[in-house]
C-alpha cells in the first residue's frame, strides 16, 4: 500500500461507502484498499438499462469531493465494478 497525503480525519472507506449510499440509496458498496488507492464494487437498481460509463459516472460523482484537491483522501480508484439489482 502506498503513502498518500491527506488531511482528511476518519475512514476513508467508510466515507466512500456513505458518499454512494447517499446517492444510491439501495446500493451494496464494497470498498477495498487505502493509501490513497482503493477498489470498489457497487451493485443498485439504477444501474439497470445504464451503460457502464453511466454507471461509473454515477459512482464517480458521489465521491468526487473525496477526490478534490492535493491533499484528497482518495487519489485514485483503481478499480470500479457496478452491477445492476
């Protein structure tokens, strides 16, 4: 695992997690790693008739403030899966 700056205070898998849950509110999210890099599954309802940028659009976009500016707590998502329910 790699050393990532932050200053973000907390779990930053727990705070990945609440970001997609609160907008995919049926979501099941697996969140995976640290460093700065982590991995997640994602499976929801909206995903379905969505192609997979459109599901990772909306995955994405839940945790873009985890992913904003130098000291951000996730610096990359190394792997993104989204399955619809």
């Amino acid at each position: 695992m790699s050393h990532h700056p932050t200053d973000f205070e907390g779990s930053v898998l727990d705070a990945l997690r609440a970001s997609i849950v609160e907008k995919l509110p049926d979501a099941e999210v697996e969140a995976n790693g640290g460093g700065g890099h982590f991995t997640l599954r994602v499976v929801s309802s909206a995903f379905a008739g969505k192609s997979m940028v459109e599901c990772h659009r909306l995955v994405l976009s839940s945790i873009a403030h985890l992913m904003k500016g130098d000291r951000a707590p996730v610096h990359a998502i190394d792997s993104l899966v989204t399955k619809a329910r």
